[in-house]
C-alpha cells in the first residue's frame, strides 16, 4: 500500500464521491410495514456501512426510535414518507451525534414540510461533501508530501490526524448548534 499511498488514497476518495441516496422522488408513495421499511432502508443506505458485517437498521431500533421519540410513531403500523426520511437522517447522524441530540434536532423537523425541506438541504449538503472528497484527498496529500515524511509508516496517520481533525472541529461545531437549537 504504502508504495503506492497517493493512488490508493485518490482511488479511495473517487469511489466515495458518489454516494447512494434515497432522493425524495424515490420514496414510495404507497405506505409501507415494518419489513418493508427496513427492506428499502437497508438496500439503500448500504454504501454508508463500513465493515459487510454492520448492522444498520433494525426493527428493535425503529420501534425504540419511536418509543423515545426520536422519530415519530407509524400510523397503524404504516410508514410513510415521513418515517422514511426521519430514518434515513437518523441512520446517517446517529454515529456522528447522541440519541438525545437527534432527540432535539428531530423535534425541531418533526412536521412533514419541515422534515422535506431539511432532508433535501441534507441530501444535496451531503452530495456536495462526498463529492468533494477528491479535492480533499488531494488537499491532505500535497500537505504529506510537503512534509517530506522519511519513514512511509508515519503516511496515512499523517492522512487521518489531518481529516480527523477537520472531523473533529466539524462535530463539536454540530453540537454546539443542537445546544442552540435546544434553548
């Protein structure tokens, strides 16, 4: 790998820059049952698992969503639109903020407008970040390489300290607009 460290990393980011998405034309306008739901959710949102054997979404997940109010309840036992959206942006958020977190944000967007509305600034906000991972790559390699690093070991955890820095800054930023938006 190390050899080859800057095409590895560039052919990394350039299969990452296109993510799959569940745009909201591709929702069903029918309602759908639990297996359903997971079913859709599941195969669509595949491209964001990181190891084959990660769990993503499932039934005792959704109905603790719901329980906790995180996302609200099927009507019943129906999902709709609304779940779906509600569940593709907790599925994506839940790694990156708390369940209490997501508990504020989705009270804010609980409403169907509201949650159409930031689901769609989620998805293009989304494309734009994963399509912009190239130029990044690129960004973090050029500052590598002016290091003139000797040892090809220190390469990639001088990749990771810089993107997981930006991660870092981008993630407390996150939280401290839930706060605001809590008060």
């Amino acid at each position: 790998m190390l050899m080859d460290w800057k095409n590895e990393v560039r052919e990394l980011a350039q299969t990452m820059s296109e993510p799959d998405q569940i745009k909201v034309e591709d929702i069903p306008k029918v309602n759908l049952y639990m297996e359903q739901l997971l079913s859709l959710l599941n195969d669509n949102l595949k491209f964001f698992k990181r190891y084959p054997d990660d769990q993503m979404l499932t039934k005792s997940m959704i109905n603790n969503y719901s329980k906790n109010e995180i996302s609200p309840p099927p009507q019943k036992k129906l999902y709709r639109k609304l779940h779906i959206m509600a569940y593709t942006l907790i599925y994506q958020f839940k790694q990156l903020i708390s369940l209490n977190d997501m508990k504020v944000f989705t009270s804010k967007i609980a409403h169907t407008a509201e949650l159409e509305q930031t689901y769609r600034v989620f998805l293009e906000e989304q494309q734009r970040a994963f399509g912009s991972l190239p130029e990044l790559a690129d960004e973090i390699i050029k500052k590598v390489e002016e290091l003139e690093v000797k040892d090809q070991k220190l390469i990639l955890p001088l990749l990771l300290a810089q993107v997981l820095t930006k991660a870092q800054a981008e993630i407390l930023f996150s939280q401290r607009l839930i706060d605001l938006l809590g008060k």
